[in-house]
C-alpha cells in the first residue's frame, strides 16, 4: 500500500447540522446524495450518515460519546490563528476539550469535538512549515543538522549581492578588549533542544547589552539567562550548549563595564 491518505470519512447523525457546522467554519463542500464532500489539500473529508458508514464498512454502530482514539488536525501559519479558529469553533457550536496552551514541543495547540463528538486539534508547529498549498512535510528528526552563523551570514552575503550586513561585527569590535568577553556562539541542532528563536533573541540582547550596556541593562538582561524559561522543541538548539553559552554570558555581564577614556 501507498504511504498515503485519499478521504477521511466522518460518520455523522444529521448530515445537514454537521455541513452548516463545518461551514461556519469557512469550508466549502459538494452534497451529493446524502453525502458531503470537502476538499482538503490533497485529500478529501467526507461527512456521511453514522448507520451507513457503518454498514457500508460491516461493523457496529455502538453511538457517538467517549474517546474513540484518534484526532484530525488542522494546523496554521501564526500562532495568532489557533485562538481565532478555536473562537470560531465555539461559536458554532463545537464544545472545546482542551483550550490552547503551550505545548511541550514549542508549539501552540487546543481541541474542540465537532458536533457528533469528532476531534479536531488545531496546532500551530513552527516545527513544520506550511507550504503555499497547505501541506507539511515530516521533518527527518534524525538528521545531524549543524547551522553555523558564519555559513548562514556568508550565504546570506551572496544572495544580497553583498548587501548584507553582518550585525556580529560590530559587537566584536565593541566587545573587544572587554573582561570576559563571550564570542558569537554556534548551536548543534538536536531532536528535542530549545526553541531556537526564543534562543537567539535571549543571546542577542545578552551580547547587546555586553558591548554597551550600562551597567543595570546587564543586569536586567542577566536577569533573564534562565534556561527554565526556554520553551523545548523538536529540532531545537543543543540544551547542554545553550545552558553551558548561558552561563558564561551571565558571567560576562556581571562585570562592570568599562568607563570611557579606562
């Protein structure tokens, strides 16, 4: 068989109410012969009436209610639209069994049951990017993925036609001869690290603050170096690297800064 899926079919208890349901949600779909169909990407889902899908399939009909072991997901582009579509759901009339919260992967996600108690997740994962068409592609969580800040800037540098400016320059020469001083760093790329832009803001303020903050904005950034509140994620940044970088940025801003003219 085909690693592959051609139609989700829904059993439902009254085709009508679960069409104007998953309209309400914006999607658009054919009735044909007591049977509704939408397309999804590059699959279809289907509504159809419980007692014939289950005929059709020679099993029982033992009624909607409890957890029936599996969820469809929906998942979008911004974090912003998972509360949107949840709403949108409410109010029509799906009942929410989970609101979003954080995930332990970096995402974003909650759930909601449609009204003949199908699960639906919506997820924001920035972990796996959508493409134009609305489809994802799994990512190889095996891979022995290395990104160096040098080789993103020199490709950044030769696409711009060598218009890009690379901002670690200038906290070099700022840093230089500073007590302490801690280098741009460059993260492994692991399965379970931490969520990489939560990362790569936390240091660039860090080194910021250590090539010309004043003495209480490094120690208002120092504040913030806790590796507790980074967010874990598939494929995210090495957690021993980040935490060993850390710590020495933290070092590095608990000295004084040197005065002009010292």
């Amino acid at each position: 068989m085909e690693q592959r899926l051609s139609l989700i079919t829904l059993g439902v208890a009254d085709l009508g109410r679960s069409r104007d349901f998953y309209g309400q949600l914006g999607w658009q779909g054919q009735e044909v012969e007591q049977t509704v169909f939408f397309q999804a990407g590059g699959l279809a889902v289907v509504l159809w009436a419980r007692q014939s899908l289950a005929e059709d399939a020679g099993v029982e009909d033992r009624g909607a209610g409890g957890f029936a072991g599996a969820a469809l997901a929906h998942n979008v582009r911004e974090r912003a639209e998972v509360d949107q579509l949840m709403a949108a759901a409410a109010r029509a009339g799906a009942k929410v069994t989970q609101p979003a919260r954080d995930t332990s992967y970096g995402g974003y996600a909650g759930y909601f049951t449609d009204p003949d108690g199908h699960l639906w997740e919506i997820a924001w994962n920035p972990g796996f990017p959508i493409a134009a068409d609305g489809t994802i592609t799994v990512p190889d969580f095996g891979a022995d993925v290395r990104e160096s800040a040098d080789e993103v800037a020199a490709e950044l540098n030769r696409v711009s036609g060598g218009r890009f400016t690379d901002a670690r320059q200038d906290r070099a020469e700022l840093r230089e001869g500073q007590p302490g001083v801690v280098s741009e760093p460059v993260f492994d790329t692991a399965l379970r690290g931490y969520f990489k832009n939560m990362v790569d803001d936390l240091v660039r303020r860090g080194l910021d603050a250590l090539a010309s903050g004043t003495a209480p904005q490094r120690q208002a950034v120092r504040a913030e170096l806790d590796p507790t509140t980074l967010t874990v994620a598939l494929r995210g940044y090495d957690m021993g690297q980040v935490d060993a970088y850390l710590e020495r940025l933290s070092a590095a801003l608990a000295n004084e800064p040197e005065q002009p003219g010292q």
